[in-house]
C-alpha cells in the first residue's frame, strides 16, 4: 500500500490538508518551541516544535509499521473476521481537537469490499500526555480484562516514535461512532447542555432532559470502583470531555473514553480484616467524591467553573445504587444497596458536611480552583442527599 493512499484532514476544513499548504505548516499546540524534557521508553524528546504536517507523518508511520500490524489487528477484531493488508483501500486520517493530554485523530479505514471502520489514534507530543500514555493503555487493557461490561474504547497498540522534533507517542483505539461531547453552556440566556456534533454545529438541550445521562456516568464510575481494593477511575472530569453520550432510540447511551489512573483515594490497613471495616468507610467516601464531582462542569468545556443542578444528585445517586444492586451479584456481601442506603442514614447533616470539607481538603480530590464554588453549596448538598436516602 502506498503512502498516497493517506489522506489528512482537519474536523471543520472541507479540503484535505496537503504537504506544504498552510494548515500542513500550521504549529500543532499554536505555541513556540520550548524546552519541556520528558522520558519516555527510554526516549528524551526534547521540543515542542511540532507541525500539524509533522504529526499527521508520524501518525502515518505508526499506522503503516510492521505491515500495518496494530491497524489491522484492531480491524480483525472491530469486524470480527480476518483482514489482511491488500484489503485496505485508503485510510482518511482527521485532526478531531486538542485536549490536555493528546491530540486525537479519528481514522477511518476504508476496505475493498466497501466496508468502512473508525478508530481513534491519540497522540501525545507533550509532557502530560507522554508521560500518561503508557499507563492509560495499561489501565484501559486492564480493565477490559477485569470487568465483563465495557463502557471504555478497545486498545490496539501503542508506539513512541523518533521524529527530527522530539518523540512522538500514539496508540490506537476504538472509536465510539456517533457518540459525542458534551457540557453545561449559557444557551439563549437560560443555563442548558450543549452536545458538539461531529459536523461543527451544536445542539442544546434543557439540563432536566440530560440528567438519564449523569445516571449512567454514575453507574459505569461506580461499576468500575473495586469494593475490595478501594481502587477506582481518578482523575476525571466532565469539563475533559471524559464522558461522551450518544442518543439511540430516544434514551442517551454513554461510554468513558479514558483512565488516566486507577488507584485508591484513602489509605486503610492492610490487614484482611481490617480492610473488610473499611469497606462501607471508603464507599461512602467515594460516593461523596461522585456525587460533588458530578455537578461540575465549566461552561462549554473551557470556561469559569459551574455547578448543575440539584437534579445530577438525584441522578448520581440512583446510578450510584443501581451499580450497587450489580455488585450485590458480583461481591458476597449480601444486598449492597440496602446495606449502603441504611449505613448512609447514620450520619447527620453536620458530619455529612464535616466529611466533604475533609474530602475537600485533602487535595487529591478537588482542584483547589472549585473548592470555593462547593462549599458555597455544600450543605444544601449534603441535605439534598440526606433527603433522597429517606426516600430510596
């Protein structure tokens, strides 16, 4: 397969983007070079001078190394049949955005038989994302494996590649057709959830119709919270783009499209039995953490930080419990909701307070920059909650 069969574009241009063309020349991160050190596999890269075209090169390197070998093992498993190289008709590589951590590409694949497939390649050419990417593929692969229910993208390969700038790190994933990013935004005067569609444009949305999709976040951070160990998806943040939504059928289905660490917050024994005290203790402390952070958001992604509703309470705390009632199946502990729920119901509206001020002081959960906005509300939070429990 020859390199002409690449072509590279950027979301929001109609034209492909051509070596030597202005965008092609374009800085990818819009900065200047710096002087940003970071090892990774064994590499130094040393600057941040990196141009569109030079990325959309190395993402062509990584998809044509070893014979298209990555590529094509995440085909054989998306279409569940055996690909091979000559089967490859052209590959469409887009440049989607710029998070803080990787520059997404959506790749679409286009088959001789006229079968098309999508993966998302993310790339890092930044000290956050380069020292993330290894131990986010990890994580995501380990997950996969331990739990039976996805609700995060398949991982193909990953590679860290030497260009004339520095080192590049990609890996290859599955790309969630469809889905799409979504945050709090002023709207026409009244506060409402904008959903980003693929084609540029933005559809709003009252926040009262979204809640259904706070639940499931709720729910899928909750699956993935190992009673036993404590160890859970941290950090994550709605403001990243973390949760991505797509409507089907008149309900919202969501999907997690990263994990950036996966550890315990709280520190307990390791004695056996003394972690088995600890395990009500520390899901109350993860509820707290869940039922704060998902009422957080800034306004369109980017902007001053935000609180929804009390409605996302309500919402977390019902997807709170209905991945509880899975558990239940799962863990030998009897009716997990209901031992929650009555647990929950021993502590009064001033130690419900007591232990988020704590939660927030701890400086791992919260970003220092939001603390001001969640204690403003932190006890008509904490009575909400208490309200809610009276009544599950």
């Amino acid at each position: 397969m020859k390199k002409s069969r690449f072509h590279f574009y950027i979301s929001g241009e109609e034209q492909e983007v051509l070596p030597g063309s202005a965008l092609w020349e374009l800085p990818l991160s819009g900065k200047g070079p710096g002087r940003d050190d970071v090892v990774v596999s064994g590499l130094v890269r040393k600057d941040r001078d990196i141009t569109v075209g030079d990325y959309f090169s190395a993402s062509c390197r990584f998809l044509s190394r070893n014979g298209f070998l990555i590529l094509i093992s995440g085909l054989n498993e998306v279409l569940q049949k055996p690909v091979l190289y000559e089967h490859i008709h052209q590959i469409s590589v887009f440049l989607e955005k710029h998070g803080a951590f990787y520059h997404p590409l959506k790749i679409r694949v286009d088959l001789t038989d006229t079968q098309t497939c999508f993966f998302v390649l993310n790339g890092a050419v930044g000290n956050p994302g380069l020292s993330l990417i290894e131990k986010e593929v990890s994580l995501i692969s380990k997950l996969n494996q331990s739990y039976p229910k996805q609700y995060l993208p398949l991982v193909f390969g990953l590679d860290i590649l030497r260009t004339p700038k520095g080192i590049i790190g990609f890996f290859l994933g599955e790309w969630f057709q469809d889905y799409k990013e979504f945050h709090v935004t002023a709207g026409n005067g009244e506060r409402q959830i904008v959903i980003w569609e693929s084609d540029g444009n933005c559809r709003h949305l009252p926040e009262q119709s979204i809640l259904p999709v706070y639940r499931e976040a709720a729910r899928i951070l909750t699956y993935y919270y190992d009673l036993e160990t404590f160890e859970q998806v941290w950090p994550w943040h709605h403001a990243a783009g973390d949760f991505v939504l797509r409507e089907a059928g008149g309900q919202f289905q969501v999907r997690l499209i990263t994990v950036r660490g996966y550890s315990p917050l709280s520190e307990f024994g390791v004695d056996e039995t003394e972690k088995k005290n600890q395990i009500l203790p520390s899901l109350l402390v993860f509820f707290f953490n869940l039922s704060l952070r998902m009422r957080l958001d800034r306004m369109d992604g980017t902007g001053e930080a935000v609180l929804l509703g009390d409605g996302v309470i309500t919402a977390t705390v019902d997807g709170f419990l209905d991945a509880l009632n899975e558990k239940s199946k799962t863990y030998e502990y009897g009716d997990l909701r209901r031992i929650f729920i009555s647990f929950f119901n021993g502590f009064s509206l001033d130690q419900m307070v007591r232990i988020c001020i704590t939660i927030l002081e701890s400086g791992e959960i919260m970003n220092p920059a939001e603390n001001g906005l969640i204690k403003r509300s932190l006890e008509s939070h904490c009575r909400i909650m208490q309200e809610i429990f009276k009544t599950v």
